[in-house]
C-alpha cells in the first residue's frame, strides 16, 4: 500500500509507535523510527522488522530540542530523500497532582509532549510544502479531553495537541497538506501497563468495553489517515477508546 512512501515516527520503537512504525513498514513504507533513550530497545526493533523484510532505520534525538528536531528530519532527507508521512507520536508522563506538581515537572511534559510535535513538523513544514503533498498525524489521548487527576500537565499537552493540529491544517489544507489527530484512551504499552492492578482495574471498569485497547488498533486508525483514501479529512479527532470518551 504504501510502497516508494517514507514515514518519520516519533518515539517509533515502543508502545503505540513501535505499532505504527511495524504496521507502515510491513506494508511497504521506510519508516524512519525516531527514538530518545533505549538504544538496544530501538535496535532490536529494527532487527525485527529487518527480519520481516521491512525497511527501518532508527534516529536517535529529542523532541524538545527543536535543533535535534531539524538534524534528524534532515537526516532522514539526506538518506531517502523524501518525507511523506510524519507522525507526531513521541510523549511522557510525570504525574504530581497540581498542588506537588512543580514548574519543572509541568514544563519538561509540555515540552516533549506538545512542543515536540511542533519542533518537528516546523522541520519538515517547508519540504512537504515543496512536494504539494503530505501527511501529519498527531497522537494526542483520550486524558486531553477528560482530565484525569494527577495529569494536568500531561492533559493540558494532549489538548494542545488538538488545538496545534486543526490551526495547522487550516493553514495547510490548500497546500496539499492534512493533518489529523488520534486520541487513544488506556492501551495495553509499558506505560499503561505500569499503572498498579487495583488502580488499572479500576480504570478497565469505567471502559464501557471492559477492556484496555491494543497498539495495533490505534496503528490502523493512524494507517487509514495516511492513506489516499482519506485526503479529505483534515482537522479531525479519532477517539479510539473504547467508549470511555463519547
């Protein structure tokens, strides 16, 4: 499907971007997987998909350095000469309710969360622009539309993240250029995962499908608006959450 396309996906080599960067390659895509820390963990992902017969290269850098943003997507264009797709998938949590939360905690979440999205779409903006083509995803969460207690910097990001992607894909939507947002609620990663047993079960309660959602299903909501198919959806929110969100 998306053979002779390249795809930048930050933080691609866990969780929800380790499902998108294996679903895109594995149907044809170079996914250039960006990741921050666990180089051996990076790695092992591009040994993987290697062995699948995939095309993935890994680069190493961090969001919230807008200088790191510019030397990785060029990077990725020196090497393969085009970017189609980027994927805006990179996040952390550091959750304090407000009263512990210090500035430092609120802004380093900020920072990578929602400021990393921006970095790196402004250091592929112009090339896409040039092409007259392009595909932006952002990887927001169903906690930037509910709240959750203890997460205000991290809601406060993934809201962000919905306001960032419909003014973008206004000024982009004559340029060839769309760019969406997915909001997944509580997934099965290492990050859900590390919740402790009664709190998550508390959480699978409230999830009217009773269950925690998969990588994969998120990766296909992901797939689906970077195909051709979808050129007239921009400015949209998917809520792949079970129902925890309506």
């Amino acid at each position: 499907m998306f053979k002779g396309k390249v795809a930048l996906v930050t933080g691609g080599t866990r969780g929800i971007g380790a499902a998108i960067t294996t679903l895109l390659a594995t149907e044809g895509a170079h996914v250039a997987a960006g990741y921050s820390r666990g180089k051996e963990s990076a790695g092992m992902c591009q040994a993987k998909l290697a062995s699948m017969g995939a095309s993935v290269s890994v680069h190493q850098g961090r969001v919230d350095d807008p200088a790191d943003c510019a030397r990785v997507a060029q990077e990725v264009l020196d090497r393969f000469g085009r970017v189609d797709f980027l994927v805006n998938n990179a996040g952390i949590t550091m959750d304090k309710t407000v009263r512990k939360m210090t500035a430092e905690d609120w802004q380093t979440v900020l920072s990578v969360n929602l400021s990393g999205a921006f970095h790196m779409t402004k250091a592929l903006l112009e090339h896409m622009i040039e092409r007259g083509s392009g595909r932006i995803v952002n990887i927001s969460s169903v906690i930037g539309e509910t709240g959750n207690v203890g997460q205000a910097n991290y809601a406060a990001s993934k809201a962000g993240l919905f306001g960032f992607s419909k003014s973008l894909a206004l000024e982009m939507a004559q340029r060839g250029i769309t760019v969406n947002c997915v909001a997944p609620g509580f997934i099965g990663t290492e990050m859900v995962e590390a919740i402790p047993k009664a709190a998550l079960e508390k959480v699978i309660e409230k999830i009217p499908q009773r269950r925690l959602g998969r990588p994969e299903e998120v990766a296909r909501v992901v797939r689906f608006l970077l195909e051709d198919d979808s050129s007239y959806i921009t400015g949209a929110v998917y809520s792949v959450n079970g129902g925890l969100d309506m």
